[in-house]
C-alpha cells in the first residue's frame, strides 16, 4: 500500500501531465476567445457606428466557423492522443457540460432578450475557466473566471451595447490571455 506522500505524488504527476495536456489545449481557449472577441467588437461596430439592423450577424457566422475549426482540432487530436489521464476526463466532461448549457442559454435567447442573456453567458464563461483554472492549478485561469463574473455583474445594469464591451473584456481575460500564457508554456 502507497504512504499519502506517495498517492500526493501520484497526483501531483498526474496534475503536471494534465498541464503539459492543456497546453495543448490552448488552441481552443484561444480558437474560441479570439472567435467571441470579433463578433462582440464586429457586433458593437455594426450596432453603434454603422447602425445595421443586421448587427447580430457576426455571432452564428463566427461561432459556427469557431465551431468546425474546433470539431476539425478535436478529431486531429483524438487521432494522435492514445488515453486520457483522469484528470482530462474531468475537464472534458466540465467543457462538455459548459457547451450543453451553453446552447440550454441561446435557446432561450429570443424569449428572454439579449441584455439579459449575455451576463448570464459571461458567468458561464466564469464558471469554465475559473473550474479548469482550479482543477489544473493555473492561476491565470482563475482570475479570467473572477473577472468574467465581475463583468457579468456589472452587465445586469448595463445596456445591451455596453455589454458587447463587457463581454470582450470579460473574454479576453478568461480566454485570450491564459490561453496565450499556457501556449508560451508549450513552446
């Protein structure tokens, strides 16, 4: 039987592999947070300074061209990787259930309104990065999901063009930075 010195090292090792792993993953966090970063400013663009009816537009073009090149990264990668550490597993199935509520949220969409979905998206965002950041012991993903709730917050008292700026803050936080920072620890 192992001492608790030697199980804690087991799951330290663990925890490190699972590091070098999401690094890389960094090309979703990245992938998805530059993805969101243009249509939030492509959507405050065409809504204030061009005053498009259209001004929604660049979302369900953007998210479903982030949304093949991520299912053609996926298969790659699955194809090259022979198993997954328990700790994978465990974020594979948070993200999983991140995009699952993710789309439970956008259905709603048109019944609630935009002004008071997208808080509840920068939340949710919250929830992913602040979970894998705790999971992985990577800081920078913890504050990303500390500043995305604190964005949200400040999004329920916002109008909906202020939230198009919250929302860019709130993703470049949670997603372009550390997404930058563990794709630095790659290389």
């Amino acid at each position: 039987m192992k001492t608790a010195e030697q199980q804690m090292a087991v799951i330290e090792e663990m925890i490190a592999a699972s590091k070098g792993n999401l690094s890389d993953g960094s090309v979703y966090y990245l992938l998805w947070g530059w993805a969101v970063l243009i249509c939030a400013i492509s959507n405050y663009a065409l809504l204030n300074m061009v005053g498009s009816e259209y001004h929604w537009l660049p979302w369900p073009i953007g998210m479903t061209l982030a949304g093949f090149t991520s299912m053609f990264i996926s298969i790659k990668q699955s194809k090259e990787k022979k198993a997954n550490s328990y700790i994978e597993r465990m974020l594979g199935m948070l993200w999983l259930s991140f995009i699952i509520t993710l789309f439970v949220i956008l259905f709603g969409m048109v019944s609630l309104g935009y002004e008071a979905v997208y808080p509840i998206l920068m939340a949710l965002y919250g929830l992913g990065t602040f979970a894998s950041g705790g999971i992985l012991k990577f800081k920078p993903l913890m504050i990303g999901g500390i500043c995305s709730w604190a964005c949200a917050c400040v999004a329920y008292y916002v109008g909906f063009s202020d939230q198009l700026i919250l929302i860019s803050i709130a993703i470049l936080t949670s997603y372009i930075i550390p997404g930058h920072m563990l794709a630095a620890k790659k290389n």
